[in-house]
C-alpha cells in the first residue's frame, strides 16, 4: 500500500486537529466558587484535567500549524501575499499558545502558590490570577487578528487560481474577515458567543483548507507574480 502525499497527510492532520480542538474546548471546565478562596481551590482540585485539555490544544495548534503551512507551499511561497500571510498565521500561533500557557499552567501555578496562604496571600494570588487573564484576552485577541490575516492573505492569491483553488480563497476571503470585523466591533470585551463564533468559522475554514490538501487543487495553481510578468 502506497503512503499518502505529503500534502495529503498534512490535510488529514488539519482535519484532525480541526475537530479534536473544538472537542477539546468543550471538555474544558471552568473553576468555581463564591470566594477568592474557593475559587483557588477548585482551580487546583481541576488542575490535572485543565492540564491535560490544555496540552491537547498545543499539540492542536501544531498541527494546525503544520497543516496552514503546508496550504502555504502548495498555494507557492514565491508569492508575496503566501509567504505574508504565512508569517501572519505562524505569529498568531505562537500567540495562541502563549495564552495556552497562562490558561492551562501560569496561572494554575499561582494557584497552587496561594491557595493554602493567609487571606491576604489569597487575594495577592487572586489578583495576579485575574491579571494573567486580562493578558490571555488580549493574546488570544492578537492570535484571531493574526490568523484571519494570514487566512485573508493567502486567499486573496488563491482566488486569483482556478478550480478548488479559488473555491478555497472564496471561503477565506469569508473565513478571514468575519473575526476582524468582530473583534474590531466588540473590543475589549469578549463574551463567550463571540469565542464560540471565531472557533465555528475558524473549523470550517480548516476543514475546507484540509479538504483542499486531501483532494488537490484540481488544476495547475497560478506561479509567483515575477513569474507570471516573465512570462
């Protein structure tokens, strides 16, 4: 039996990653509790389990990674808007995983530093807990912002292909300007409708872009525009 394509593998891997990051979220728990008190305590008794959610998304946004990269070859990296948009998506990664860490380890290690201390040392903890979240907010905020302009960039060179291609670059063009235009619209805020909305077109743009990498492009993708000038 043959191995699959290189580009093949990458969209079964996207597509994976795709619908194992949304279960993923959804098994997540919040802490809870009436007081600072409690909610350090539910924070540290949940701690294994929110771990264990939380490695599972970095090991997602690898392969999410691995899979927008591999798109970006095929959609030929000698085109500027490509080779832009990849570094955007690659930047809003590393962003996203920073908020990973605080969420799933940063901030479950100030818990467990405070939760047994005196009031004061409970509420010092508290308030460097709800700190770290004011900066996974906005992480996560850069991540959106920086992988729905890769989205865009990468699109915008693929509408301009034929066949799946420009299929594909129809749905980014969507894919990549809906978060902008929502986080632009809600700022600072961000209620749990706006998340939920930002991973639903996030999923269907990666399952397209997975479907993409499986089936192939259907036709010859356009060169880099020095090319297309030459000739």
């Amino acid at each position: 039996m043959n191995s699959p394509s290189p580009q093949r593998a990458a969209g079964l891997v996207l597509a994976a990653c795709a619908v194992i990051s949304v279960i993923d979220v959804a098994l997540d728990i919040g802490a809870s509790g009436h007081t600072k008190a409690e909610i350090l305590a539910s924070m540290v008794d949940l701690r294994a389990r929110h771990q264990l959610v939380h490695m599972i998304a970095m090991a997602c946004l690898a392969g999410l990674a691995f899979g927008f990269t591999t798109l970006a070859q095929q959609a030929n990296l000698r085109r500027a808007p490509v080779l832009a948009g990849l570094i955007c998506y690659l930047v809003g990664t590393l962003a996203m995983m920073g908020g990973v860490l605080i969420d799933g380890f940063i901030t479950i290690d100030l818990a467990l530093s405070y939760v047994k201390g005196t009031p004061e040392e409970v509420a010092t903890g508290y308030h460097l807990i709800q700190f770290a979240y004011v900066v996974l907010q906005n992480l996560a905020n850069l991540s959106w912002v920086m992988q729905a302009c890769g989205v865009l960039l990468v699109s915008s060179a693929l509408v301009t292909d034929a066949g799946r291609a420009r299929m594909l670059g129809l749905v980014g063009l969507a894919a990549g300007a809906l978060p902008i235009v929502a986080i632009a619209a809600t700022y600072p805020n961000m209620s749990q409708t706006l998340v939920v909305g930002i991973l639903l077109v996030q999923g269907i743009w990666n399952l397209s872009a997975a479907a993409f990498l499986i089936r192939g492009p259907g036709t010859a993708l356009r060169p880099s525009g020095m090319q297309t000038a030459a000739a």
